[in-house]
C-alpha cells in the first residue's frame, strides 16, 4: 500500500463521477490541440502563399513611386550597393531575402528588354560577416519564406528566383532569362546570348510569371553594374519581411537606417497575414480561457463534492495518524492522475481530430505535432492541479472528530 | 493518561451544551476501562478527547507525559500514529480496499515499505481468524468479519492504548463476545483498552468501569 495506490484505487471505485471531470478537460484539451494545430499548418499554407507573391517589402530612392517601380519596373534614379551590407549587417528581425536589383534596358532583335542585375546567394554566404548577420539563416517560422513543411511542395531550383527572388549561384557570365525572352529571340538553356557586348551563357530560362519578369535578363548584379558603367549602385532592394516584424515597425526601423531610401510595404498582403495569424491565435486563447473555465470548474466541483462524500474516511486516515500533508497530497495527486491522463488522451484526440479535419476545413495537410503533447499535459496538469487545491485544503484542514459524525 | 478538568461545550440551535463537565480522570498502562451512561452524555466525546481528535473547551488532557492539546494537529496525528488505536462503531473500513489493504494503512503511514506491510498484515489478520479473507473488499464480508479487519488494522502498529466506541453495538452477542475476547487479549499483552459501551455485558469485562452522565463522571466502579 502506498499513496499512488489509495489514490488510484479510489478513483476506479468511483469512475463515474470522476468520468465527467475527465471528458471536461479531454474535449477541452482535445479542442485547444486540433486549433493551434491546425492553426500552426494554416500559418505555413498562408506563408507560403505570400511568399509566393514575392517581395513584401521594397527600398526604393526617395523619388519613385511604388506605382512607378511595378508599372515600369525601371527609374533613373539609384542608391548605393552599401545600403544592402548596411542591411545585412543590422540587428534588425526578420528581415528574409535581401533582393538587390539593378536593372537597364537593353535591346535585342529590336526589341526593348530589361537586364537586371541581382546577387546570388554565395555572393552573401562567401562573406562571412554577411553569413554571421544571419540573413539566410535567421529563422522565419509562419513568416514570409517557405519552411521546410514535410510533405509539402517544395519549389523547383530555378523556379526560387521567381518565387523568392533568391538564386543560388551566378557567374559573371551567366544569364537567367525570363520566358518571354526565350520565346521571343529563341533562345534555350545553354545558348549563348550577347548583351551589351558581353556574351552571357543562358543557365535557365524561367518558368512563365505573368509578370513583367517574363521579359527581364537576369545578371550578376555587379556585371551589370559594369556594363551600364554605373558604379555599384542599385535601384531597389526586394526584401521578404516577417509580418509580425512588418507590424512591428519594420519599415520605420528600416527607414532610420537607410534616412535616404524610400521604404515601402505592401500593407494589405502584410494585413492579411496578420490578421489571419491574430485571428487564429485569439481564437486558440478564446478556447483556452474556455476550458480553464469549463474544465477548472468541472473538476473544482468534482473534488469538493468527493471531498464532502469522503469525510468519513478522511477522519478515519486521521485517527490512525495521518496528517494533513498524506490528505493533501491524496487529492493533489487524484488531480495530478487526471491532468496527466487528461493531457495525454486530449492530446491523442485532438492531434487525430486536426489530422482528419484540417484537410476539410482550411483545406492544408495538417500532420501531428508531438511537440503540442507537452504542451497539452502541461495546461491539462496545471488546470487540475488549480482547480483541486482548494478543495484539497478543505480536506486536510477537515476536522477529524466532525468527519467521524459521532460526537 | 490524564484528564484535568477537562469540558467541552457546544453550541447547538443557540444552546450551549455541555458533553464534559470538569471531568478529572488518571488511566494507568494496561487498564481495561469501560466507559458506561446513558445516550448523550459524553462518552464518545470523552473517547475522542482522549485520542487528541477533539480538543476540550477548558481542561488538559495527558498522554505519555505529553500535554496533548499544546501540540500541533499535526504531531497529535504522528502520536496517534505510534500510541493511539481506534475502533470504532460502525468499523469505518476503506471501502474501496481489501481486508488486507486497510490493515495495511497503518502501517503505510508509518513508512514500512510495501512487502513488510503485506506481511504484516496478513498476519495479524490471520490472528483475528481472517487468513482466507484477505482480498475480500468489506462490503463481502459479514458485519463481525469487518470488526475484526478493524481491530486487525488497530493492532497494526501496535499502539499502547486502545479507545473503542461502542465495538460491539452493532453486533450479535456471539460476534461482540469474539471482538471482546480480542480487546482482552490485547489488554493482557499490556496495551490500555478504554471502551466506551451501552453493553452491560460488554462492561462487565473490563477491568473498571466509568459511569458518565450529563459530562460528568460520576462514579468509577472496579
């Protein structure tokens, strides 16, 4: 005989009634787990829908327009290269994809193209200090870049310029080329493709966008910088921002930092990001306050009344010795029992009710997350725990001779 | 054991009530008294003054030398634990654990670890003729079996003192004769037995006997 036995004992011998504390906190529990796990997938599915949009924040020179930027997608005016290492090397959060562009128009077989220089992504990962910033590296959890969801579509190489306006690697004498471009001068992967006196070797032609990028030439930034003879400047800066930084003040952060750089956002994609985000986390609080309420209350009634029904015994463990530690620790126990098996079933309810249902209603895979399981047991324990200490203390301050009903 | 004037009054429906009034009382070791009186008058009180469950109104009460009501609830508990035994009317068994599991409380509280308490238990509920009974839930056993699981759970720590309400009240005569062969034979192993009984019968076993009435002792016949 010890505690952990009277305990259980007594909880079988009274199922029934403990039954209805447990279903309390296992819906409860179950609920709150299939929302924010649902919640979790349809954060990434609204990412990756973004970041399919592309860039969500832009630094432009003081003079353009955003309209001007999107409609033409070329202005005279620039601002240096430093402003990207100035960029880079801030503390600022979640900045993701830093995007330098130069772009010139050129002419090929008569007709008007934009050559547009960008630097790849060794170009940042050979600076070390650039790789220490962390550009590439910094997390970005539901935010503004794909994630590594498994089972989840993950972007051909060549297409991540498009989508993340990101490529890998680039010498100087290669070309990325947008659809039209191929189609038009009827060139393929592996031509060779003369711009501005330099003969470039054609590494990919990109899938079709429906954008003016279907008729740009992709460069090495500083290649183009050469050819146009500019110097190192550039006329934008595409940058995918975290949302959650975006409504933090990222722009303005960004704005002190580069004071003659126009910076823009597109404000309704960042709105609808975070508004789908805020909805779905005070929806899960909402469900929270729901079951410490419903739960903490099912269960605070269920020990008091158990605590009432077992007075008897309770003056009985006390006059053969017991303190008012063993009777205290016999209810927190009873508890600790039910949060933990509340937690866990809650836990395994929720995670098949989010995998069967997330498909259905928000239309995303949704797998199971085991992190959610300590999560579950953790809210589902301290639930129980609160909610039984004070029906507890009642017990172990119960007067043993009242309990005894034989004064 | 010693009582020094000891009351307790209640309050009940405004009245106040007096269930022991000045009551004085010396019970030397391995005595057998019984505590006799009409419905009312103070003896369960008395029972359960002596066993540091219900502290008096004025008054001290000793036991072992210790003045019981200056002690924490949670040291009288412990000395209830090592001296104390109860039996009580209506046996007041776990009913959720076996014969052997409620024998084994006691011992559980006392900190023997799980084999030690089994066989313990089992022993002396082989003692009290329950050997072939030891995974019987109370409510399977007849109403004399569970007095004895009760007095097997008493002896489990081996108090020195036995306080006894009524153990025999809700027996027939031959079961109540078994249970008080029982207490005798304790009382004969040295252990004080205080035994509070409407039973004239019962009484007559004892080695003295207290007559209360209205809280007051007001006689002791040996």
């Amino acid at each position: 005989m010890h505690l952990r036995k009277l305990v259980w004992r007594e909880m079988f011998e009274r199922k029934n009634q403990l039954a209805t504390s447990f279903l309390a906190i296992l819906l409860g529990i179950a609920v709150v787990v299939a929302v924010k796990n649902i919640t979790f997938y349809s954060e990434k599915a609204v990412a990756r829908q973004l970041d399919a949009l592309g860039a969500n924040v832009l630094v432009l020179p003081k003079s353009v327009s955003l309209q001007d930027y999107y409609s033409a997608d070329m202005q005279n005016d620039e601002f240096p290269e430093e402003y990207v290492q100035r960029l880079a090397l801030s503390d600022l959060q979640g900045l993701d994809n830093l995007s330098p562009k130069l772009s010139v128009p050129v002419r090929l077989k008569e007709r008007g193209f934009t050559l547009t220089g960008i630097l790849p992504k060794s170009e940042f990962q050979a600076k070390a200090m650039w790789a220490g910033a962390g550009i590439f590296s910094r997390p970005a959890e539901g935010c503004g870049t794909v994630a590594d969801v498994p089972g989840a579509f993950r972007p051909e190489a060549k297409e991540t310029l498009v989508r993340q306006r990101v490529i890998e690697d680039l010498s100087d004498t290669e070309v990325l080329i947008g659809a039209d471009v191929g189609t038009i001068l009827g060139t393929k992967e592996g031509d060779a493709l003369d711009v501005l006196g330099r003969t470039f070797t054609v590494t990919a032609v990109l899938p079709q966008t429906g954008t003016v990028d279907d008729s740009r030439i992709f460069a090495h930034l500083h290649a183009v910088q050469e050819l146009a003879g500019k110097g190192p400047v550039i006329n934008a800066i595409e940058i995918i921002g975290c949302c959650k930084e975006i409504s933090g003040g990222l722009v303005q952060k960004i704005n002190k930092l580069l004071p003659d750089a126009k910076v823009v956002t597109i404000t309704q994609v960042v709105d609808t990001q975070v508004k789908t985000n805020g909805m779905m986390s005070r929806l899960s609080l909402l469900f929270l306050g729901i079951i410490v309420l419903v739960g903490g209350a099912s269960i605070a009634n269920y020990m008091y009344a158990n605590v009432f029904e077992r007075r008897r015994e309770i003056g009985t463990l006390m006059a053969l010795g017991a303190g008012s530690v063993v009777i205290l620790k016999m209810f927190l126990l009873k508890a600790l029992l039910l949060g933990l098996a509340g937690g866990i079933c809650g836990y395994v309810l929720g995670t098949v009710l989010a995998v069967a249902l997330g498909p259905r209603l928000a239309g995303i895979p949704v797998l199971p997350m085991p992190a959610l399981v300590l999560w579950a047991i953790g809210i589902s324990v301290a639930i129980a725990l609160a909610a039984s200490y004070f029906p507890a203390r009642r017990a172990a301050r119960l007067d043993p001779c009242a309990t005894l009903q034989e004064v | 054991m010693r009582l020094e004037a000891v009351s307790k009054s209640y309050r009940h429906r405004g009245h106040t009530v007096a269930a022991l009034d000045n009551a004085s009382l010396e019970i030397v070791p391995g005595d057998f008294v019984a505590v006799v009186g009409p419905s009312g008058s103070g003896k369960s009180t008395l029972l359960l003054v002596l066993g540091g469950m219900l502290s008096p109104s004025a008054g001290k009460v000793f036991l072992n030398g210790h003045s019981l009501y200056e002690l924490s609830p949670n040291q009288r508990a412990e000395l209830r634990r090592q001296k104390v035994g109860f039996v009580f009317q209506t046996f007041n068994l776990v009913p959720y654990l076996t014969a052997l599991e409620n024998v084994q409380i006691p011992l559980f509280l006392a900190g023997l670890d799980g084999p030690a308490q089994k066989e313990r238990a089992a022993t002396l509920l082989e003692r009290v003729g329950l050997g072939d009974r030891l995974d019987h839930k109370p409510a399977e056993l007849s109403i004399g079996q569970q007095q004895r699981v009760a007095l097997a759970r008493v002896m489990a720590n081996e108090p020195e003192i036995i306080l006894a309400d009524e153990p025999t009240g809700n027996l027939d005569p031959e079961t109540g004769g078994q249970i008080l062969d029982l207490l005798e034979e304790m009382n004969r192993e040295g252990r004080t037995v205080v035994m509070v009984t409407h039973d004239p019968r019962a009484a007559a076993r004892a080695k003295r006997t207290l007559r209360l009435h209205d809280g007051r002792i007001s006689s002791a016949s040996n």
